[in-house]
C-alpha cells in the first residue's frame, strides 16, 4: 500500500521580494517524490510550485527549490540511505 500527501506552495511572496511587485501566475507541472517509507507502506509526496510574475521587468521568478537528488525522483536523504 502506499500513502500520498499532496502539497502546494502558499500565495504569499518570499520576504526576500518585499521590494518587487509580483503577481501568483499559476503552477509548475505537479512533480512526485518518494520518500522513506513510514510503517511500511510507500509515501510519495505530490508537490505544487507557484511562479511568479515580476511586474516591472515581466519575467517569471519562483522560490528555488532543492528536495530531489539530481538524476532520481527521491529526497536526498532516501537516496543516501538506499546506497
């Protein structure tokens, strides 16, 4: 069996961008990691990101993110335990 938590990212801006008017245009494509399993059953996280639009230079700028272990779709922490 397995067990999902779905996450999205909050429509309030990073204090970092107190001086930048921005506006929330939508989301990233959803993404899904595995995570360590709890009790013995599979957890799988669905996360949403939020972008952003910067409205003085009209560019898209969003919060970085650094969960997944480059080259698996897992934390980093669950790639180096299965190591």
């Amino acid at each position: 069996m397995q067990r999902s938590i779905e996450l999205e990212e909050v429509n309030t801006p990073p204090s970092e961008w107190d001086g930048i008017k921005v506006l929330s245009k939508g989301f990233f494509p959803q993404i899904v990691i595995q995570d360590f399993p709890i009790r013995g059953h599979k957890v799988f996280f669905h996360i949403r990101r939020r972008r952003w639009l910067n409205t003085e230079t009209s560019t898209l700028i969003y919060r970085t993110w650094t969960l997944v272990e480059k080259g698996t779709r897992m934390t980093g922490e669950f790639a180096a335990f299965l190591k």
